[in-house]
C-alpha cells in the first residue's frame, strides 16, 4: 500500500494539482484585497459611501450581516470572471497553435524512389 501511494504521489497529476491550489490560495488572496481594497470602496462612493461590510440587520441579539454576503458575492463574481478570462486566452492561444499550417515535408520515400526510377530510364 506505501508503495501505491508513493507512486500516486510521484505522479506529475498530483503535484500539478498541489501547485495549482498553491497558487489558487496565492491568487485568491490578490483579487480578495483587490475587491476589498479598490473595488469595493469606489463602489461605496458611487452609491453615496456606503460601506458593505457594515450592512447588517439586527434581529433580537442576533446580526445578520448581509454586507458580508455582498461582499463575498462580489468577490465571488470576480474570481470567476478573472478564471474565466485566463481560460479563455489560454484556450485562444491553443487554436491559434493548431491552426498553424505544418511545415512542408519533404518528399516521401515513395515519390524519391518514383524520381530515382524515372532518372534512370532516361539515361537507358
């Protein structure tokens, strides 16, 4: 069984996905400050400064803070629309690779040996 798992673990897949959430944790962090930092307060200040995260409805001891839920909507559509753009041009960028026309070969082995055949009839 260890060594089942050493061979899964080895496997590029797996390492790919660990660096990849690596880097998803990395990327969240950026676009979470971008909303929270830049985004959100010019939204505040459109809308009359309004400050999202403090929205909240007190119900008896309890507060819901529905700004938060804003928030994390916002952030929400964000990373998928930023995710959305990255696969997008990466998915362009492939076509554009596979619609390149191949190089032109040379001739086949078959069509060399045609010429060689023809060549020498003439010379006989």
């Amino acid at each position: 069984m260890i060594q089942e798992f050493k061979a899964f673990i080895a496997k590029g897949n797996v390492l790919d996905l660990a660096v990849a959430v690596i880097i998803g944790a990395a990327f969240g962090t950026i676009v979470t400050s971008l909303v929270n930092d830049i985004i959100m307060p010019l939204i505040g200040v459109i809308m009359g400064g309004v400050d999202f995260t403090s929205l909240a409805i007190q119900v008896e001891d309890a507060s819901i803070t529905y700004g938060n839920f804003i928030q994390a909507i916002i952030n929400f559509l964000i990373i998928a629309f930023v995710i959305f753009m990255i696969v997008r041009t990466a998915n362009n960028m492939k076509k554009k690779e596979e619609e390149k026309p191949a190089a032109p070969k040379g001739p086949t082995t078959e069509e060399l040996l045609i010429e060689i055949r023809d060549l020498l009839k003439a010379k006989s």
